[in-house]
C-alpha cells in the first residue's frame, strides 16, 4: 500500500480526503508562507492547503474527528514538510502558498480573505447572503453542508462589486490567478443571476479572466443563453446525489424547490449552448456529485449520465465537517471510491470532453477527471494529443487577452507568479 501511494498522486489525494492527517506539532503553517485553515469553502473544505508530488493540489482534513484516527500525519523536518502514513515517510509535500494579499483589507476596510480566497491556484467568491435553505422556517439545508455555520466567520455577507474587483485584481497581479469562481446557495426568487451578472460583466470587460457561476438552476433556463453570451466559461449545478430517494433525504431544500430532475435538465440544457458562441469563449457545463454519499455504482451512474450529455461531471469526496447534520458519519472508504473516480477519468476521455484545458487552473478541493489517469490502465493517446492542443490555443488566446487587459491599464500578473507548478 505505501508502495502505492509513494508512486500514485492520485491515489495519495484520494486516500488524504477519505482519512485526512494529524497535523504534527513541529508544523507551523502560517509562519512557514501556509494558508490558515478556514471553515468556509463551499461547505465541504475545512482542511490544509497542500502540493502532492505531480503537482496535485489538495485539501486534507485535519479538523474532523476521523482525521485525528488518520495513519498519516504532517510533519516539518530541517523546514520542509513530510508526509508519513504509519511512520514511514510516504511523500514530500509543500505548503499551498499564502499570498501577500491575504494579510491585506480592502479599501473599505474589508479582511480581503472575506472577499474571496484562493481554492487550489483559482479566486472562489462565495457571494452574498447565506443559503436561504438555512434560514428559512423549514431549515431544509443539506445535511452534509456547513455554509451556515460558517457565513460571517471566514466570509463577508455583503461584498460590492468594487470590493470584488479590488480582490480579484490582487489575485491577478499577485496570485497569477486565471479563473473567477462564483458560488451562491439558494435564494427566493431565483435572484443569485441578477445578483452575480454586474460582478462578472466588470470582471469580463476589465481583465478577461475566465469565470464560473454554481448556483441553483435557474427557473428560466434561456438565463444561461445569456451567461453564455455574457462570456461566462463554466456553470456548475451542485446536484450532489443521483439516487433520488437519497437525494430526497439529504438534500431536503433542493428536492421542494426544483427537484432532482430539473438539475438534470438544466446541466442537459447548458452542456447543449457549447456549440453557440462566442467562440473565444471556452464553456463547460458541470454535474457536481459527492462520492461517499450513496453507494459508488450509483456515483458511477451519476457520472455515465453527466457525460453522456456532454457535461464534465466534478466529483467531491463527503467529508463529515463539525457542526453539520452528518458530523458523526463515517467517511468514505478509499478502496470504494477508487472505481468511481477510475470511471471519472476513462468516461471523460471516451466522450473527448475538454478536461484540463484551462492554463493554471489546480484545485484542491475535488480530484479531477484528468489527475484520475494514474488510477486507469487505459490510454487514450489521441484524446490526450488533442486536449494537449486545445490547452494550448487556450492559453495562447488567454495570454493575448490579458496583455491587452494589462495595455488598458488593467492588473497584470507579476513575473513569476503564475503557473507555480
Ligand atoms: S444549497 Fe445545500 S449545499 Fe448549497 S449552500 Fe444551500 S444548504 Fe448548502
């Protein structure tokens, strides 16, 4: 087993989600450049910024009961840090650096960590108000979701398009970020469009970055014609659980307010506007999942179908967060989720579905499709060569996209900055 984790980074990502690490007491994270470990993150992250080898930014439990169990603990030796899973070292790891800006406040006197935060090597913005699932007379929040214990401790509740724009700015020039991602719950009135459209159109006009919107579906769907033609390069549908009577159970709010089916049709709807233009535009529709929560055939279903219609699926790994409904449930079990996220790779390469493509885009807080190759013996050599080529243009576009940001007087990265691995 050490052998294997030694060799295989996607393994080793998949393990540290499902057991998380003791961090040992020789490590000082923050006075070594580290990110502090914060509660928000879209419900699921709670853990320790971290690079495995091959490059594979992650997010280890350290918080949760189970990860106190964990063989693998975290330590700082001669100022590096090392990985070990039952006293032998397995890998070297490094700090997910913490940008200078993450000790600054905005203009309006804002920490501007409750503006937005890095997630891997791209700019997360949970915006506005907390999900109204939790607010609301029923409290019908999903069961494994901690947004609502976590909204006013590391985020803001209100946060201006110019404090946004200050942020992203510093995470450009700073952070070298490429992608702006947006994350709202659910709101009455279908409102989190209204509310997200100013920040992408002045984030579009002013740096050209590529932005992403996860939000509840939309009750009128030609909305995303819109995004579309905004120039919005990916909308994510959180849908969590394809077995629908676990849907029901675990994702209450959800299931009264759209319904199982509706997330399938508007993932099904959106991955259909990527043959619309603008062209330039890159666009990626996804099914988003959480592996742990139903048995991993029906993952693997959730996974052929996302695919089948064109949409790339994101597959989280539950994690029991503190405070939540599910803080006592046992975490997944590696050897279970192996297969699925096997599938996860082979069904995105069998479908020529565009993963990997964006330039400096790590995340830390799922494995993608394209880091699950080590856990496949199949090979797809002409779908690699072709998305190799495409990552290419991509970048290519993009970089004369940002110089002419830069020309207009807009934030440029400094040298050095981006790409860190
Ligand atoms: S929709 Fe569910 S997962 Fe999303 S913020 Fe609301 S309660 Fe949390």
């Amino acid at each position: 087993m050490i052998d294997a984790l030694r060799t295989n980074p996607a393994l080793l990502k998949l393990d540290l989600y499902c057991r998380g690490a003791v961090l040992d007491e020789s490590c000082y994270v923050e006075q070594d450049g580290g990110r502090k470990i914060l509660r928000t993150r879209a419900g699921l992250g709670s853990g320790l910024e971290l690079i495995l080898p091959g490059g594979l930014w992650t997010n280890v439990p350290v918080s949760e009961p189970f990860a106190r169990r964990s063989p693998y603990a975290i330590h700082r030796q001669d100022g590096r840090y090392l990985l070990r899973h039952g006293g032998r070292d397995v890998a070297p790891v490094a700090l997910s650096p913490r940008p200078a800006w993450y000790d600054r406040a905005t203009a309006s006197g804002k920490p501007m960590t409750r503006v937005g935060t890095l997630q891997g090597t791209y700019l997360g913005v949970y915006q506005a108000k907390v999900c109204e699932y939790w607010t609301g007379p029923l409290k019908e929040n999903c069961k494994f979701c901690s947004v609502g214990l976590n909204l006013g401790v590391d985020d803001a509740d209100e946060k201006s398009v110019d404090e946004v724009m200050e942020v992203v700015r510093a995470a450009r020039r700073e952070s070298g970020i490429t992608y702006v991602d947006f994350n709202t719950g659910h709101y009455d009135g279908d409102t989190y469009l209204d509310i997200l459209e100013p920040y992408i159109r002045r984030i579009k006009k002013e740096l050209g970055l590529l932005v992403g919107v996860q939000t509840p579906p939309h009750r009128d769907l030609k909305r995303y014609d819109g995004l579309r033609e905004m120039g919005v390069n990916r909308v994510s549908f959180c849908f969590e659980i394809f077995d629908p009577a676990i849907f029901r159970e675990l994702c209450p709010g959800k299931h009264r307010e759209y319904g199982l089916d509706y997330y399938l049709e508007a993932v099904r709807y959106c991955a259909a506007l990527g043959r619309r233009g603008p062209r330039h535009e890159p666009w990626v529709t996804n099914g988003e999942i959480i592996a742990g929560l139903e048995p991993p055939e029906s993952s693997i279903r959730a996974i052929d179908w996302i695919t089948s219609v064109g949409a790339i699926p994101t597959v989280c790994v539950f994690r029991p967060l503190v405070g939540t409904d599910l803080e006592a449930a046992e975490p997944p079990n590696t050897e279970q989720l192996v297969p699925v996220f096997r599938r996860l790779y082979e069904a995105c390469m069998e479908r020529g579905l565009p993963v990997g493509c964006a330039p400096n885009v790590h995340v830390s807080l799922v494995l993608l499709p394209e880091e699950c190759r080590s856990l496949s013996r199949r090979r797809f050599p002409w779908q690699t060569l072709k998305l190799k080529a495409m990552a290419k243009a991509l970048r290519f576009g993009l970089e004369r996209r940002f110089a002419a940001a830069a020309g207009m007087g807009s934030a440029s990265p400094s040298a050095g900055s981006a790409e860190r691995s």
